[in-house]
C-alpha cells in the first residue's frame, strides 16, 4: 500500500489530520479548561512532525508529480483547517482508477 508517494501522502495527511484533532479537542480543554498544559507538548510536538512532514511531502509530490499551482495550494491549505487533509485525500489524493 506504502509503494508509491501518493499513498505515503494519503498516510501523513490521516495522521496529521487525526492529530490535528486530537491537539484541538482533547489538549486545548486540557490545556485551558482543566489547567493540564503537559499533555500538549507531547501532543504538540507529534503534530508539529507530522504537519512538517505532510508540507514536505506535498511539495517533494508537486515536483514530481507536476501538480499546479492551485493543487498545491489547496493541498496545503488543507493543513491548516480541521477535517482538511481528510477533504484532500477525498478530492486532490485520490487516484484515478482506469479500467479497460
């Protein structure tokens, strides 16, 4: 399944998307509601990997994929909003299936 760098990329952007949310919904209350501000910087540290990692692998895609401008955009915007990488995946990382 790990063979080509796209899936690699559908890969990073789950687990960067998953620890996107684990970072929203369960460290900030930590953090802010319960006082508990220790569990985000564990859980920071691992988004952090994961989101430099997802950047990386984008643009290593969009040079050796030749994506555009706008898919690379839009592949990296999708970072920054929750849910997003799992939108990504749905509309930019799919592979196309061509059946004879």
């Amino acid at each position: 399944m790990l063979k080509t760098k796209i899936n690699q990329l559908r890969l990073l952007a789950y687990l960067e998307g998953i620890s996107f949310l684990v970072l929203i919904g369960i460290g900030m209350p930590l953090k802010y509601v319960f006082a508990l501000p220790e569990p985000n910087l564990y859980i920071g540290m691992i988004h952090g990997l994961l989101f430099i990692a997802y950047c990386t692998w984008v643009m290593i895609l969009k040079a050796d994929e030749q994506w555009s401008s706008l898919k690379t955009f839009w592949a990296l915007l999708a970072s920054f909003l929750p849910f997003g990488t799992f939108v990504a995946d749905k509309k930019l990382f799919k592979v196309e299936v061509i059946r004879i």
